[in-house]
C-alpha cells in the first residue's frame, strides 16, 4: 500500500517564498517627486515639515574623518525642520563602485557626496539618475566662486556629451592641491624661503639631501601623478594647446609634453624621492611627512586635516605653489575646485527635504562650522572670507584656489593617463625616461582616437 | 494477457500517475537552489557575454554592439599579454614552491608529530584571513623601515635591504611570498586529507617487506596523491592567475605593469575607465583561458592514471 502523505506544506512554502521573491523583484517605481522652492528652511517651511512626521532622508558619504561632524549637523537639522537625515558613511576606495552598482539598481540615496570628476558624473547624468540642481537652486549657488560652480556644470559643447545641461553638484568644500614642506626641515638644511621656482626647488632638494633630509614623498603608487603633472602641463603647454594635444587635434610628440615629464626625471635625478616611492601612496607619504621622516609632500587642502588627526602637535609646516620652471613659457595652474560635491537622486521622493539640508549644509554657519573642525575650505564665499583665525597653509591653500584651472581637458581614452602614471612610476626610480613614457602615452593615445574613429 | 494483472491494471495506472505526478512535484523543492544558481551565476555570465560585445560603461543601460571589436583590443593588448605571464609567474612560483611546502608539512602532520592538532590549525588561519588585510599586513613588513629591512639590519645583512614593493626587482616576487603564504593552507589541508585517505595497512606491509621512509613516500604516499595533486593543482594555478587582493593592497599593479595581474587590468577597466565592454572582453578571454588550463590539466592527470 502507498502511504499517503500529508499534504506539502513544505511545497507550499517553497512556492510563497519564490513568489515572495518575484514580488520583491517586481516593486514599484518610485514616485514622482514634488517641487521644492529652495533656499533655507522657513518658519512656516519649518512648520510644515514637521507636520510631515517621520519625514527621513538617506544622506551617503565617504568622509571617514566628518563622520560625526556631518551626523550632528544632521541633528541640528531635525531639531529645526523635523526631518530625520539618517547619515550613512561607507569609507574607503569603494565608495565609487557603490555608487555605480546603486545606479544600475536605481537604488541611491537620496543624497550623497559624490566621488569621481566631471566625467564620471555625466555618466550618471545620461542615465537621468540624478537631478539637475542649477535651476532650482539658483540662489544658493551664488554663495560659491564661480569657478567651482563650473567644476560639475555641463554646457553646450561640453567635452562629456552631456546633453541635459546644467548644474549637478553643491559643493560642500572646496580644495587644491599644492606642495607642504616642513619649516623645521627646511631650517636645518639652511632654506629659509619656500622656492619660486622649479630651480629653486631642485636647489632645495641638493641641501636637504646634503644635511641628510629626505627630501620629498607623495602617493606616485596611486593617483597623485595627474595632479602633480597638471601645473607643469599648464606651464609648459598652455591651456589651449593642453586641451588640443588632450583631445588628438596635435600631436602629443613634438608638443613640449616631455618636458613635463622631465620634472619628474629631475626630482629622480637630484634624489628627491624617499625610498619605495614607485608604489608609495598618499597615506603614508603623510604618515612619512608627520613624523617628519620626509620634508615636503605634494598634497591637497585636505591633509591639513589629516596631520591633525595624526599628530595635533604637529602644526609646523606650510605651502608653496608649485613653482615655475624658467624654461616654462605659460602660468602654473593648479588642479583643485569642488571638494566634496553633493549629489541628489532623481528619484528621491523626498526632494523638498534633500534640498533643504543641501541649503542647510551650505550655509554660512555650517560651513564655518565645517571649516573650523574639519580643516577643510569652506565653499561658501561668506565663510571663507569671515575666517579670522585660520592658519598660514590653509590661507595659502585658499589662495590657491585663484590659480585652479578649470579645465585640463581630456584624452579619449583613459588608458593614456594610466600609461603616463605607470611610465612616471618607472622615472621616478629610474627604470624609465620621459621619451619612452611618451612614446607609450601617444601610442595609447593613438589607439584610442582610432578606436574612436 | 496476463489475467492476474487485469482486475489490478487501473490501480497500477493511478499509482504510477500519482508516482509520476509527485516526481514532478518533487521538482519543486530543487527550484529554489535553481533560482539561486540561474540569478547569481548563470545571469552574471550570460550578461558578461552580452557585455563583451558592446561598448557598456556600466550605468547606461543603453549600450550599442560593437561586434569582435573589444576581444581584437583585448587580444592585441601587450599589456594585458604582461598581466597573464605575471600571472603565470604566481601560478609557477606557487605550484612549485607553495605546494611542495604544504606537501611536507601536511606529510610531518599525517606523522603524529606532537601537537599536530595545533599546526593544523595554525596552517589553516592564513586562508581565513581576507586577501586585503594580508596584502597590508605584508605592505608593511616589506615597507622601507619594515619589519623585514629591520630584522637583515639586526642580522647584520644591512646590505641586502630593500624597497622590495617599490622596485622592479622584487616586486613581482614580494607580491607572490604574500599570496602563497596565505595560499599554502589551502593546499596543506587538501593534501592532509588525502594522506588521511591511504590506508594505514599498506605502509604497515611495506615496513613488514623493510620499506624506509623515504620509499614508503616514493612508492605509497605520492602516487596515492595523484588525484589530489590534480586538484591541488588545478585550484592553485586558478588562484594564482586570478590574484587581485594582494596587488591592490600593495602595488596596485606597479612599478609600472610588474606586478600588473589579469584581475586588476579587469577591474581598472570596468571601475577606474568605466567600459565594462573591454572589462567583459578581458573576463571572457581570461576565463576561456583558465578553462583550457583546467582540461589540460585533467587530460594529463587521466593519461597518467
């Protein structure tokens, strides 16, 4: 006889578990977003937000060093509006690919600091994955220079193709990058001004060396080498030739290019460079310059937070544009602009409340607030000026921001910058020379723009 | 017609139905697993395919197919050319040195050595750990002022100091110490296991026939591993190419390309230039290649049995 079985719970579970899956798969879209005013939050914006009880938005950042400056800035908020921000930090170099990987899964959050250049924004803008905020916050962008409004702005003829043009990112900071050097170093090996000059700076180098100073250290392993490269592209190029080299319509051999080049195959020359600087990253060439192992750095705004959070005591430096060489027949321009960008969702459904803490984070007490705890310089063009106590390397660093250029422009192809960053990992230990290196950019170059043909 | 079978034929028609009805039913309990399978391995492949052939950037969803044009790129790439013999390097490097070194020491473990229950556990914590921390760990033992330059220094062999991450010399082999001293557990555990598998009858008779050690390891030990070793084998040459974790934490591929790796030209190209077509590409020629390594190695392993 066949034993009868009970019926197949079991079965039945199975089954409601895969539809449960299969409903999950298939949820709703989101819903249309309403319109916002913009500007700070009102008594009667106030009013009305907190009748919108549990009103949260998701506010995402890599800023492992702003984490809690950025949460009570979010509870000062929901003291004042009722809307709860619920501050997320997801730290480290894979920031980016989780923004990418929430894009394709239109899962990001309704706001975030965004981590990648121009470029990589448009991408996103292509996708309509986040807003266009120039239109709708007009006012507020008035509170920042206008050259680093332009850092994340897409205009007719863009080199991105972007076609929905606008404005798609508030900054929250700014920065630039420029050389630190150590006062007390600099003293012993008898240097008593920052060098003006790209042969100053060589000198420089020949009498930390000879008093037993390391001389430089910065992250030549990682991606350090554009930024350190671009003054001297400006320098020696010229903007306009830059660009028209950058994009094939010059060749790049014969450009004056390798001169740029050169300057690192001078630092090697003169022994600039702390041992293991080939695969060297930021970190620890500041880790080296804290401790006072190496004399100068090349560094961005930023590092003056983090020799803080190193060693507070260590306040001793200062800042020097990179200098020009006097063969170089262009001014010495510097990559800076939008520190941390902020970025909203287009499919946030709570977009009165993101623009809001938009509004709210770039206000002249918040971002006087940010200044003072973070080190970093505020984009708000009221709260950079009203700085009276700051430091002589963060006034100098914002000096800087004259000299940041707006655009470098771009090869077709990234493979160019990735053969110029391992060629110049190789100069710098003397395993290559500038007209190798850029034989192999332009042969990258060269297969791109026929790739692209 | 046999009559026995008449008055029962209904009944056995209803059963087998009913039989063959819960078989299919049964299938049922498979389909979760399946579903598992189908969405996290055979979608991720078949849309590597799809991708390869087109000029994807990874957020677009609207992408344009561009033929064989990525697999010419990739094929004709000296440099992802470089990434496969580096790779290959790690594969021989470790093959030869890892693999000899976990046989002998899951050879002393399988000998009731004291405190072998300990050693097997302490072989075995490397491959736990996760490939990130292990590459910063040996990152800092290889730094400059590490504990490596400073243990030759105290050694009295100052001269042999090195940037050993940092030059084109010893990057390469750097990198390949730091991977298979977290790989050489994996194997030593695949090889104790093995020895554990040879009946202890047959060393008895070879030292009843006067057998020595060394030939009850020549004679018994080593060809009752050879499927092992086929596996041991196959898992640490897919290993060793498919390296990422360490370069990333300590080189990211440089000096230059030296220690530039297949996994890492993958990823820069999907994240860092964001054209998944030419990442797909590289991934589907990679694995194809991996593939053919596998079946030769098999091929090889059954011809000797």
């Amino acid at each position: 006889m066949i034993e009868r079985r009970k019926p197949g719970w079991l079965s039945l579970l199975v089954l409601a578990l895969i539809l449960a899956i299969a409903a999950g798969c298939a949820s709703g879209q989101n819903e249309s977003a309403s319109q916002n005013n913009g500007g700070s939050p009102s008594p009667s914006d106030r009013t009305d937000s907190q009748k919108k009880t549990g009103e949260k938005i998701v506010f995402w950042h890599y800023l492992n060093d702003r984490h809690d400056l950025l949460v009570g800035m979010a509870n000062d908020f929901k003291s004042q509006t009722g809307i709860e921000v619920d501050v997320q930090l997801f730290g480290g170099d894979g920031f980016k690919q989780k923004i990418i990987a929430s894009a394709q899964t239109n899962s990001l959050p309704d706001l975030m600091t965004y981590f990648g250049g121009a470029g990589d924004l448009a991408k996103l803008i292509e996708t309509k994955s986040v807003m266009e905020l120039g239109g709708k916050m007009g006012d507020t962008f008035k509170k920042f220079p206008e050259s680093v409004v332009k850092a994340y702005s897409y205009r007719e003829g863009n080199p991105f193709n972007v076609k929905d043009y606008g404005t798609y990112a508030v900054p929250m900071d700014t920065n630039n990058m420029q050389f630190i050097y150590n006062k007390d170093l600099f003293a012993q090996a008898g240097i008593t001004e920052p060098p003006q000059t790209w042969e100053q700076l060589l000198q420089a180098v020949d009498k930390l060396n000879a008093a037993g100073i390391t001389p430089f250290a910065t992250g030549i392993g990682s991606w350090v080498i554009g930024p350190m490269a671009a003054p001297y592209e400006f320098a020696y190029l010229g903007e306009e030739k830059l660009i028209r080299v950058k994009e094939g319509k010059e060749p790049l051999i014969g450009s004056g290019y390798e001169n740029v080049l050169k300057i690192f195959e001078d630092l090697y020359k003169h022994k600039a460079f702390a041992e293991g600087i080939a695969t060297m990253d930021l970190p620890k060439a500041e880790q080296m310059f804290v401790n006072g192992e190496v004399a100068m750095i090349f560094d961005g705004s930023w590092a003056i937070g983090v020799f803080n959070q190193m060693d507070p005591n260590f306040q001793h430096y200062d800042v020097f544009m990179p200098p020009k060489p006097a063969d170089a027949a262009h001014e010495v321009k510097i990559t800076g602009g939008i520190g941390v960008p902020l970025v909203v969702s287009q499919k946030t459904k709570h977009q009165d409340a993101v623009l809001k803490f938009v509004d709210y984070l770039v206000a002249k007490e918040q971002q006087q607030k940010y200044a003072e705890k973070s080190f970093n310089l505020p984009a708000n063009m009221e709260a950079a000026k009203s700085e009276g106590e700051m430091s002589s390397a963060l006034r100098n660093f914002s000096l800087g921001m004259q000299h940041v250029y707006e655009s470098a422009g771009i090869y077709p192809s990234p493979n160019v910058d990735t053969a110029m960053q391992k060629g110049v990992q190789l100069i710098v230990i003397g395993q290559s020379t500038p007209d190798k290196v850029l034989k192999q950019m332009d042969e990258a170059l060269q297969k791109a723009l026929k790739e692209k043909k | 017609m046999n009559p026995i079978s008449l008055p029962n034929a209904p009944i056995v028609k209803r059963k087998s139905r009913k039989l063959a009805c819960r078989r299919y039913f049964n299938l049922l309990y498979v389909l979760p697993a399946l579903a598992l399978f189908g969405v996290f391995s055979l979608f991720p492949i078949v849309k590597t395919v799809q991708y390869s052939f087109t000029d994807a950037n990874g957020i677009n969803p609207n992408f344009h197919y561009v033929g064989l044009a990525n697999y010419r790129s990739a094929l004709t790439d000296s440099q992802w050319w470089q990434a496969v013999g580096n790779g290959g390097v790690f594969a021989l490097l470790s093959l030869i040195f890892m693999n000899s070194i976990a046989l002998l020491l899951s050879v002393a473990v399988n000998a009731n050595i004291r405190g072998n229950q300990i050693y097997r556990v302490v072989f075995y914590i490397p491959p736990i750990l996760s490939g990130i921390v292990v590459g910063y760990v040996w990152k800092w033992i290889y730094d400059p002022k590490g504990i490596l330059n400073a243990f030759l220094q105290g050694i009295g062999l100052g001269g042999y100091t090195h940037a050993w991450i940092g030059s084109t010399d010893t990057a390469l082999y750097a990198v390949a110490v730091s991977s298979m001293w977290q790989g050489v557990g994996g194997s030593f555990i695949l090889f104790l296991a093995g020895l554990q598998g040879i009946p202890k009858e047959w060393y008895e008779a070879a030292e009843i026939d006067g057998a020595n050690r060394l030939q009850k390891l020549r004679y018994i030990t080593v060809p009752s591993l050879r499927s092992v070793y086929t596996m041991v084998n196959i898992l640490t040459i897919l290993g060793a190419l498919g390296i990422f974790n360490q370069v990333y934490a300590m080189t990211m591929g440089g000096p230059g390309y030296t220690t530039e790796v297949p996994a890492l030209r993958i990823y820069r190209e999907a994240f860092t230039n964001s054209d998944f077509g030419m990442s797909s590409a590289f991934s589907i020629v990679f694995g194809v290649m991996l593939f053919i390594l596998s079946l030769i190695q098999l091929k090889l392993s059954r011809n000797k049995e």
